[in-house]
C-alpha cells in the first residue's frame, strides 16, 4: 500500500509540467490558426462593420497580445478558474461541468462494455490458437476495427431507428419528457445503445486482439508446458495461467484506449447530437473560443493522466514485478 | 343558364359541404394545440434579435419577439402589420411615423408602449445591432407624442422605402423595463427572451433544447395555433433526414436536410418538401475577385472568367434544380428593384478564351495563361462545390486555380482581412433593399476586416456615385432608377461575378399545416401553424 501512495505521489508532481505544457502548446497552436473568435461570431451572424468588428475584438480582450493573455489565463489557472468561454458567453467550468458527465457515461458504458465482451471474446478465442474459433473471431474483429465509427454510427441508426424504429435516433433523453427516477434512466438507457453500440464495437475488436494474442504467446510459455507435465486440467492453466497473465497488457491498452475513446466521443457525439465533450471541443475550435479549448483539453488530460495513474497502482497489484523500483525507498 | 337541380349536383354539393365541414374540424382541432419538434442545427449565444438580426437568431427569436411588420405575399409593399398597424415616411426624408398596436402586453404583463420602440431604436437597433447599424445610422432621435405613436427622426434624407424593406429584419421590440439602465449586451433577457409573440421562451437546456409555450394572451385572437414548439439541437448534417424519418421530429427548415436527400426523403410516405417561404432570404453565389491582382484588374479577364461559367450546370448539378441563374446583383424575385436590362455572359468558352488572348496572356506550353489562389467560403456544401466546379471550368480557359479549403473562421480572415485570396467564392444575402448589403460588397472605401464587403480593392467613381445618390434618394421611383443603373454597371465591369440566387427548403410531416406561408416563413412568428394529429 505505501508502495502504491509513493507511486500516486511521484506521479501528481511530475504531472504539473506536462499540464502547463499542454496549456501553452494549446493556446499558441489555437493562436496560429488563422482567423479569430471575433471572426467565427461576425460569420455567424452574417456580418458587421469595422467598428464592430473591433468592439467585439476588444470584448474578448484580442487586441491584447498573445503572451498577455497566456499569462492572464495561467495567472486565472492557478486559482483554479478556467476563465469565460467567448463563443457561449458563460464560464467554461460551468460548460465542463455540463458536458463531462454526458461523456463519462457514454465513454464509461462503452468501455466497461467492451473491455468485458472484449476480454471474454478474447478468452475464447485465445484458448486454442488456430482453431476455427479462433479465425472466425480473429477475422471479425479485424473487420470491426478498420470500420470508421461515425459511419458505423450511421449505419446503426438507419437499421434501429429509421427502418426497425426500436431506438431512438439522436440525443441523451427524451427532450422534455418530464420523466423522473427509473423512467428517466430507463429512457436514457434506451438512448445510449446506439452510441455505446458504435463506439463499444470497434474496441471490443481491439480487447479482442490484444487479449488473443497475449494468451498465444502464453501457451509457448515454459511454464505452461511444466504445468501441462504435472497434469493441472487445461481448463484450469487456460483460466489461472494463461488469460490471468495475458490480461496485463489489456489493462495497459484499457489505459491508452481512455485516451482515445475522448478522441472517438467527438465524432460520435456529433452524428447522435449528443452535448458532450469531444462535441464541446469540435465548438471550441470552431468558434476559435482559445479558454474553452484549453478547458476541455486541460480536464481531458487530467481524466488521462488519472486514469492512467489508477493503471499503474492496478498493474503494480496485479504484477509485482512493475513498479518496485519507480516506486522504492 | 339555369341551375337544374339533379342528383349528380346535389350528391356533389353534398360532398363538398362534408369536406368542407371536416376541414373546418381539422383546423378546429389544430386550434386545440400540440406540440411541434423542429430540428435547430445552432444555439445562438445572444438570441436577442433586437441585437442579432441573422436567421440563426430568428428561427427561434421571431416567435417570441415581434417586429414593427412582416414581410407578406398579398400586404401592401410587401408587408403585414405587427406591432405598428401603419406607417408613412415624410416627403423629405426626414422623419417617419408609426402607429402601433394598442392594447398588446410583454410576456411578462407590462403593457407595450411607443417608449419600447423608442428604447429599442436608439438603444439597441441604431448602436448594437449588426444592420441597424446601416439601416439607422442616421437615426436622430425618436419621439413618442403618445403611447401608440413613435415619431423616428434622420439627422440626413433617409429613404423610407429602404427603412420599410427592413422592417421586418431589423426592429425587434424589446421591453423597455427588462434593459434600461442595466448593462444591455449581458442582460440576461438576451437569452431568456421576454417579448409580445405568440410563445413565451419557456426553457432551455444547452446542446438539447429550446421550448416555447402558447403566449395565451395574445393580441391576435384564436393565434398560435400550437400549444408548444420545441427545437431539437441536431448539429450533425445527416440528424435531421433521420429524425424526420423516425418521426421523431415534425420539420426541418433552411435546409437542414441536404438537397442530395431531398429526392429520396421526398418519397417517404408522410413527408413532403416545400420550397416556398424563404422569398425575401434569398443567397447569392458570387465570386469575388481581388483587384490587386494585375491580370483580375482587366475587365476582359474578368469577363472571360463570367464566359467560362456554366450557370445551368451550376444550377442543375451544384443545386439539384433548387436555385436559379443570376444575371447581376439583385435577385430576380426582389422585383421592385430588379431588372433583367444588364449585359449578360453566356456560357462560351471560345469567347473567354479569345478575351483572354486579347487581354495579353498566351497559353505557356502546358497550356496555362497564370495561376490564381482560389477560397471558396466552407459555409455551405453548395458553394464548397462550385469552388470545385469553378476550378475546372477556369482549367478550360487556362487559368490554373489552386483551391485552398479553410474552416469558416479562417476563410473570413483570409478573404476579409488579409486579402489574400484572387477569386473567393462566398454567400451573401440580398435583405429585400440593395442598400441594408448589396451595394457594400462593391462599394471603395470600406476599411479591412469587414465580412461580406468589397476587400478585392475594387474602386469605381461613377459606381460610387450611384450607390452614394441612392442612399439619400427619397423619391422612390429615382432610387429605384438609381439602382437600375447600379446594376447595369455591376454587369458590365464585373467586380464581382453572380452566378446564381437560391432559396432553402423545408422538409415537413404533411401534418403541419401552412408551412411557407409568408416570404420570410422559418424566420416569422408560426402563430398560423399547426399540426392536426
């Protein structure tokens, strides 16, 4: 246990630098784009004159310089404010705050979903490599994941919503249902399927590989074979020994996959309508709105290095070789 | 000729009357009520019309907050009243007058009064508002002799027919005691709208919703139709089709669903496609042409350039048969302004080349005259594909067009500040006068960084001079003249190129009924709408 707070400590204080990188890079790359939030507001209301163009600039504090305010904006961090999205007009940890848990469910669902259906497929297609099962589910998984999600997204709701009409095509909830309680989860239950679906299957192929192909190089193991010489039933070494060590490069793929999937929650937020992060991020940049970008990217990457961290602590529980040096006196 | 009763005549009749009578019982329901779900591709962050006049605002705000008049197919000059009942300019440009309802209340139960449209004018409209800039610049004062007559004062001769093609896009009343003496552009009415329309703002929820409620003390009696109206955020271009197609949603405007679409959703049952309704918002496909460039400063380039577009390709392949070929730059169907006396360019691409021949660039001998940097504006696919098109159509004549893409922030700024782009392609509105932003895309003298105006570097003193006559021409008939000869002279030395005008369309259940009943329909009030389910 103390080894893991060692861990946990060493891992928060090198982490500051690389959010203070994240913040600069953000801002200066936003910065380079050409054209600003004055100019993505003027287009969406269809123009303006100078004078205004310029009130606006002034609004949102353009005419200073950039380093200005970078260092406005870290001076306002460092307070733990992360200042007022131009493009909504509100502040952007109330936007955050409205936007991440739409996200963390969808993401949370898909990922528990299939990191579990993935394992199991990956299980089963890993107990004897090269069987039939084994191609059949191999062959299937490589087709899922070269599928684009949005696309898959799309194909999903013209097959569940528009022909079959199951599933709702779009959004979190039934707008203004006025449901409460479990008629209310109930309904969002039914509106996550489709998402969760097209985001969940895509990694489940990717659960599928990883943990296939562990548990093939397991079975030429040494230690299988002596186990195999003392007669331990194969049931027992495929579920003790081979699954249970193939299982640790999932867990470090489940800590990437964290990363990833808010890169996927964008495209598939967008083609379901739901209001969530990456959908937020997609706005931020289009509406050149540099605070809220950075709000979006700075707690997205502090998701990341947190769940990365509770990796870390689950790995060096799971294998006591990691970690002990990082972690020594 | 004598009317003989028989059978054949009665049993018709009778067919009638019963028809009718169920029509009439239809509506009656419709009165009843319902809700409309309607699919909303934005979440404008300042929904104050009275601040924001652009249809993204409208299309949820006109519901909620009237203006002086709307635009109408049968009303006099093009309008039907709203809160004014009439209104009349001076002879001398000087001053116009409105009458306004009586006996109308703000959602809140203040009676509405001519102190909100003063406010509105000379605190909202004439210094915030993106047209009300241009339209009440000149705007002096504003005099309220009583509660029902507003008094507008020009400091200069003001064309009133130009303040009466306006009316409808830019005086949204707001209420006088909601946003006097407060900080008015972080108001929080801007949001939470409060207004005399026939729906009360009732919610929001960001990134899902908007709901308005049936205002049920509305000056028109037995309006709104419907008890409710929801707008559903659907951001992605595919949503809307397939909400449609789900029923999941009543009806989508502007085009939500992409006129690739239009022929297969036109086949659902249940679903139909109305093109009426967007009469007065019509968009312009323009290239615009920087005059820095030594080859686009010569009038031959650029009429050779207007030869080698194919506007009934454009037309029929770019827009599905949805738009229509421009000749100059008033829209054919603002007819009190438009003529059809200008020079025109014919699809000729022997001609074009000859011009180009003629203006001194031979064809090097991979058959290239010059390059040119060309940005087509990404707002609409239609004019992201015309920049495709117009690239292969200049590779005909031998000018090799290099197409940048840029996101819609970037394009304003590289066209609109830096300049640097020799051909743009961009959609502007014509707003029912040349004068609110039509005469501004060619018009010298404007200082960079203005969106939707000439930055090609284009200076013509005769075309200056008509447009300056024209702002400060009373008599309707010579402003009219004037702008005759405005476009006359547009066609003939091309600072810009018009290739087509074009109008959306509306996919809706064919439950709903008079959908595009008004010019200016997604953006008007719906207080005629109604669902009968």
């Amino acid at each position: 246990m103390a080894r893991a707070l060692t861990l946990v400590r060493r891992r928060l204080l090198g982490s500051i630098p690389v959010l203070l990188l994240v913040v600069a890079l953000t801002f200066l790359l936003l910065e380079s784009a050409s054209g600003d939030a004055a100019d993505a507001y003027l287009l969406s209301i269809g123009g303006g004159d100078a004078a205004f163009a310029e009130t606006l600039r002034q609004a949102y504090g353009l005419d200073q310089s950039v380093w200005a305010r970078l260092w406005l904006y870290v001076q306002a961090l460092a307070r733990l404010d992360l200042g007022w999205s131009v493009a909504f007009n509100r502040p952007v940890s109330d936007l955050v705050l409205e936007r991440l848990p739409n996200t963390l469910l969808l993401m949370g669902t898909a990922t528990a979903l299939s990191f579990a259906l993935g394992s199991f497929l990956g299980i089963l297609a890993g107990s004897r490599p090269g069987s039939l099962r084994d191609r059949l589910l191999s062959a299937g998984s490589l087709t899922l994941y070269a599928v684009p999600g949005f696309w898959l997204g799309l194909v999903l709701v013209i097959v569940f919503s528009v022909w079959l009409r199951w599933l709702p095509t779009s959004g979190l909830e039934t707008i203004a249902s006025g449901k409460h309680g479990l008629a209310r989860a109930a309904d969002i239950g039914r509106h996550l399927v489709l998402p969760v679906g097209a985001l969940g299957v895509i990694y489940t192929a990717l659960f599928l590989r990883v943990m296939r192909s562990g548990m093939a190089e397991i079975w030429e193991r040494d230690f299988i074979l002596f186990a195999r010489s003392r007669g331990i039933p194969r049931r027992r070494i495929l579920l003790s020994h081979v699954a249970r060590n193939a299982l640790l490069p999932l867990v470090t793929v489940l800590g990437l996959q964290s990363a990833a999937m808010l890169g996927g929650s964008v495209v598939i937020e967008s083609v379901f309508a739901i209001p969530g992060f990456g959908r937020l991020a997609h706005e931020a940049v289009s509406g050149r709105d540099a605070p809220l970008l950075m709000g979006v990217i700075l707690v997205s990457a502090v998701m990341v290095i947190a769940v990365n961290l509770l990796i870390d602590v689950v790995y060096a529980a799971l294998d006591p070789r990691i970690g002990g040096r990082e972690a020594g006196p | 000729m004598p009317l003989h009763l028989t059978r054949r005549l009665l049993l018709q009749s009778t067919a009638a009357t019963l028809a009718l009578a169920a029509m009439g019982a239809k509506t009656a329901a419709a009165a009843g009520g319902g809700r409309l779900i309607v699919a909303a591709d934005s979440e404008p962050k300042n929904l104050n019309p009275a601040i924001v006049a652009s249809n993204g605002v409208f299309f949820i705000a006109s519901k909620v907050i009237e203006p002086l008049a709307e635009a109408s197919f049968t009303g006099k000059d093009g309008l039907e009243p709203r809160l004014a009942t009439d209104w009349e300019g001076s002879a001398d440009g000087l001053s116009a007058t409105f009458r306004l309802r009586e006996g109308v209340t703000w959602h809140d139960g203040k009676p509405f009064t001519s102190a909100d449209v003063a406010f509105s004018a000379l605190n909202l409209w004439k210094p915030l508002q993106n047209l009300g800039r241009i339209v009440f610049a000149n705007l002096a004062d504003v005099e309220t002799p009583d509660a029902a007559t507003a008094i507008f004062r020009f400091s200069k001769p003001t064309p009133f027919q130009m303040i009466r093609n306006a009316l409808p896009v830019v005086t949204s009343v707001v209420p006088k005691h909601l946003f006097e003496g407060t900080d008015i552009a972080a108001n929080p009415a801007n949001n939470r709208l409060v207004g005399t329309g026939p729906f009360k703002f009732a919610e929001y929820r960001p990134g899902e919703y908007y709901r308005l409620e049936r205002n049920a003390g509305y000056w028109s009696e037995d309006q709104p139709a419907l008890n409710e109206i929801v707008y559903r955020v659907l951001p992605d271009r595919a949503g809307a089709a397939t909400a449609l197609e789900a029923e999941e949603i009543h009806l989508a405007a502007f085009s939500a669903v992409p006129l690739a679409d239009l022929d297969r959703i036109s086949k659902v049952p249940g679903l139909q496609v109305v093109t009426k309704g967007y009469e007065a918002l019509t968009y312009q496909l323009i290239v615009e042409i920087n005059h820095r460039r030594k080859e686009l400063a010569d009038v031959r380039v650029r009429r050779a350039i207007a030869h080698a577009i194919d506007r009934d390709f454009v037309v029929r392949t770019i827009f599905l048969g949805h738009a229509q070929a421009a000749t100059g730059p008033v829209p054919q169907n603002a007819t009190e302004f438009y003529t059809p006396d200008v020079p025109a360019y014919a699809f000729d691409v022997a001609k074009a080349n000859a011009l180009l021949d003629e203006a001194g660039y031979p064809r090097d001998a991979n058959g290239t005259r010059f390059t040119l940097k060309l940005l087509a504006a990404p707002y609409f696919s239609e004019t992201r594909q015309f920049g495709d098109y117009l690239r292969q159509a200049l590779a005909k004549i031998g000018i090799d067009a290099g197409l940048a893409s840029n996101d819609s922030a970037a394009h304003q700024k590289a066209v609109y500040t830096d300049h640097a782009f020799d051909l743009a392609v961009a959609p502007p509105v014509f707003r029912g006068d040349p004068a609110i932003s039509t005469t501004i895309l060619v018009q010298s003298g404007l200082p960079a960084g203005v969106p939707f105006s000439n930055q090609g570097g284009y200076a013509n003193a005769e075309l200056d001079g008509v447009i300056a006559k024209a702002a400060e021409t009373v008599d309707e008939k010579a402003r009219i003249a004037l702008y005759n000869e405005f476009q006359r002279l547009v066609a003939e030395d091309l600072p810009l190129i018009n290739v087509a005008e074009w109008g959306f369309t509306t996919v809706t259940r064919d439950t709903v009924a008079n959908v595009g009943s008004n010019p200016r329909w997604a953006v008007s009030n719906w207080a005629d709408l109604a669902v009968t389910e």
